[in-house]
C-alpha cells in the first residue's frame, strides 16, 4: 500500500493528493477540504484498496478524543461532496470505509504484439514424448516472455488448441486474442529430434517465417532459444540490448531428468483435479539424475508442498520446503519459477511482505508468467487488498483467456473482502466442478446476503461430504490472511450460514 512519508503522491481516479503540499487536486485544480476531511482522506490513501475499520479511522483522525461515528460519516460525507462520486469512497457494511483505487498491473503496451504459442505436434507416434514434446514449446513461451516488448499468453490457453489443423487457428486467434500464432512440430528418433517452427500472421494466416533444425539430445535446448530469437527478431524491429540479453545456461546436462519434470510439470498444471501424489516420484529422480537441475530442485519443493495441502503443513515442514525452494532459485536465478514458489510457501509461513517481494521478483523474471500475475492477486487478497487483487486477477485472465477453475475462487476472495457478496457468490458457482471448500466459502456468500435457505444448503451439501467439516479452524488457522479483522470477516459469514443451518 502506498506510504505517504515515502510516496509524496497518490493518484486514485483523476485525482492527487500530495502529502508534501498538503492539498488534494484534479487536473491542477485545487479542491478545498476542511482539516478533518483532508486528514481522514490522506489515511485512506495510506490504505488504499484496503477496508478500513471505523474505529481505526476514528483513533487515526481523532486521536485521543472521544467523538461519535456520527463526525466520521460527516467527513466522508464531504469528501464524496468535493470529490463528486459516491463510489470513490466506499462504505463496506458492518466493515468500514474504503479509497477505491489500483496499483497498476503491468498493462502491456497498446502497440505491443499478442504472441500465441500452440501445443506443437508430437510427429512419429511415440506417445511417450508428449510432455518432452510439450515442454519444448513451454520453453519458447518463457524465452519470448523475457523481452518486455513482446506479449505471450498463458499455455494453459494456448495449448488448447493444436499445430495440426490450419483450419482452427482463425478460432485460436479469435478466442485468445493473438496477433500472432507459433506453431511447430517435433519428430524424435531415439535421442534426435527433427524440429519445425513457423510464425503464423493471426490475422491473414500467412506464414511470416518457417525454419527446420536438427539437433542431438541436450542440443535441443540450444535449438528452443534460437526459435525464441528468431521470433523476435521479426515481430520487433528495435529492441534494447537489456531486452535482447537472454540467459545462456542450459536448464540440464541431462535430457532424462528434462523429460521427467515436463511429466511432472504437465501434472502439477492439472485445470481441475490435481494429484501431485503422481508427480513425486518423476521429481525425485529427476533431482537424482542431476542435483544442480534448478527447475527440478523447485518444482520438487512445491510438490511436496501441494501433497502437505498447503496450510495444513506445520512450520518446520514449510521452513525445510522453502529452503529447498531457495536452493532451486539459486541453482536457476533466471528462472521466475523458483521465486514463485518460494513467494507461496513464505505466505502460508505468514511472512507477507516476503512472499510479495519474492513474487515482485519473478515478475520481473518473467512478467507474461499469468500463474505469478494470478497468484499476486491471491496475495494481495490475503494482505487486505481486494481491489489490488482483482487488477492483478484481470491482467492474468488477458494473458489466459482459457483459465483454469481457480481463478474464479481468487477472485470470490477479493469480492468477499469488498463486501461484494453476489459477485463473489457468482464467481464460485462459474466452474462446472467445485471443490469442497468452494461450497463452504458459497454458504458464508449467502449467509452474508442474508439468503438463510442458500445457505443453509451449502453447508447441508458440505457436510453430506465431510460431516466434520472445520469452517471456522478453516477461517482462523488455514486460511493466510494478513489482517485479523480478514480472518473474523470471513468467520463471521461461516458462523451466519451455521445458524441458518442450525448447527
């Protein structure tokens, strides 16, 4: 959140309130606010995107003085008047106020190309490399990513549609929203692979460029950086030398222990269910065949980490996963994954300000990763920020337009924070299979909705499946957030739908 002692500025709509000045403006002009406004104003923006507690807004504007809630809706009430929008400054029920306001989520550029890579064509029937297959191509998405003037989408969108039918790249373009499509295929024989890559206009569907490469085991890796530069090079006409600085490491001396992680990679990506179980054992020896593989080192972390269910892991555990976690990033510091990782386990260590920072970094790494812009959005949710979150949500879904379930329960937890119950009730009735405590968090929606018999159906239907299921041990103890009045916020919707549900 922004910190007016160091930001001398906070721009929220088409307004600035500058500390240094002590004035608020719009388009240069200033607008008057009496003392108490100004000051209650200047903590909200401290805040911004944060519900802030009525009684924490009285002690910050009226410090050591007993005044009634009635002075503080009059201020607001002035604030709305000379801001002239209701909405600027919004009132949570049973909550508190908030400045309604986003932190920017890395927009790309207007002029900026949509670069869409599709899952390439495993040629030669060997079903078995599929994911290595697979993996070659999610290599070229995290090449092009690192320059920043090139947009690239998500694969868990891309990757729907295949290289082998001309006929469904108009509908893959349509549907993602590319400007340009990379398609390709790849024919193995034995520890050879024969690669062809072409570079497709989305629009006219006219090859702009096409090459074929040859390549002997870990040369291959070699070859997936070439192809991410000669996209480049065509799509952009001047890059800056920081743009075009790309890594040289190869990411393993060994083809096996590759191929064992694409496996495991393509599991722990699951749209729906889940098993990371299955993952383990490719992972473990994938770090057996080559302890210093970075990616494998991390990856192994967060699937020991999915398998412990999160939370639900003691301390001493999440402390020994992060360190594995570390040890990955500092075996692949060009690579955003380990970052991320460690970004998700400092969270449920409830080390906050960590995790954003770890997360700030393998943005930087890589910004068109829509898994780390999607999981800022679920930080910035449980740090108290909806409204952040839901900007960070947004930008993930242009970067993945065909998203996976868990973003729509991101999203239900920042319209929760807001007070926004039917949206947050309708982003968690969008997917087709919801898991458990996707119906837990719908009774808590409509047991704040006042809608008693919803509810109550909800935690019926939950306990059909799980008769002792722990809402509140869910809301008190697992659930990450930052903020106490976050925790009980979200208790208080479980404890209404237990009543309603008699229970």
């Amino acid at each position: 959140m922004p910190d007016l002692t160091l930001a001398q500025e906070v721009r929220f709509g088409s307004f600035v309130l500058d500390a240094r000045k002590g004035t608020l403006s719009r388009d240069g002009s200033v607008i008057p606010l009496r003392p108490k406004a100004y000051t209650l104003l200047t903590y909200l923006a401290r805040n911004i995107g944060r519900v802030v507690p009525k009684d924490e807004l009285m002690d910050a504007v009226w410090p050591g003085i007993y005044v009634t809630e009635d002075s503080l809706t009059q201020a607001v009430r002035e604030i709305r008047r000379e801001l002239g929008d209701q909405e600027q400054v919004r009132t949570v029920a049973r909550r508190g106020y908030m400045l309604a306001g986003q932190a920017p989520a890395s927009e790309p550029t207007p002029n900026q190309p949509i670069v869409a890579v599709l899952r390439f064509r495993n040629e030669g029937g060997d079903q078995s490399r599929e994911p290595v297959v697979d993996g070659f191509a999610d290599d070229i998405i995290t090449g092009l990513a690192h320059h920043g003037s090139i947009t690239v989408l998500a694969r868990n969108s891309t990757f729907q549609f295949a290289s082998d039918d001309p006929s469904s790249w108009s509908e893959a373009a349509r549907r993602v929203g590319a400007d340009y499509l990379v398609e390709g295929t790849v024919r193995w024989s034995g520890a050879s692979a024969r690669v062809g890559v072409n570079l497709i206009d989305a629009k006219t569907l006219r090859q702009i460029w096409g090459d074929r490469y040859e390549a002997q085991d870990v040369e291959v890796f070699a070859v997936q950086r070439e192809v991410s530069d000669q996209i480049i090079n065509r799509l952009v006409s001047r890059l800056d030398e920081d743009s075009i600085r790309r890594s040289t490491a190869r990411p393993t001396e060994s083809l096996a222990a590759y191929e064992l992680v694409t496996r495991a990679v393509a599991v722990l990506r699951g749209h729906d269910h889940v098993e990371p179980q299955k993952a383990l054992p490719w992972l473990e020896l994938a770090v057996e065949k080559d302890p210093n593989y970075g990616l494998a080192v991390a990856y192994l972390a967060l699937c020991r980490f999915m398998i412990g269910r999160y939370g639900e892991a003691s301390m001493p555990a999440l402390q020994e996963l992060l360190s594995l976690a570390a040890r990955g990033a500092n075996l692949a510091p060009e690579s955003a994954v380990p970052a991320r990782i460690m970004s998700i386990i400092r969270l449920y260590l409830r080390e906050h300000a960590a995790a954003e920072s770890h997360l700030a970094t393998a943005l930087g790494l890589n910004p068109c990763d829509a898994d780390s812009v999607e999981q800022m959005g679920y930080l910035l949710a449980m740090r108290g920020r909806p409204l952040d979150a839901l900007a960070w949500i947004d930008r993930a879904i242009k970067l993945n337009p065909i998203f996976p379930p868990w973003y729509h329960f991101d999203r239900a937890l920042a319209y929760y924070g807001l007070g926004e119950y039917q949206l947050a009730a309708d982003a968690l009735k969008t997917p087709s299979r919801r898991p458990l405590w996707h119906d837990a968090r719908l009774a808590a929606c409509y047991a704040q909705l006042g809608d008693a018999e919803r509810a109550r159906q909800q935690v019926d239907k939950v306990y059909a499946a799980f008769p002792n299921y722990p809402f509140l041990w869910i809301a008190r103890e697992q659930m990450p957030y930052e903020r106490q009045q976050d925790i009980e916020h979200l208790a208080e919707g479980f404890t209404l739908a237990l009543h309603y549900a008699k229970r």
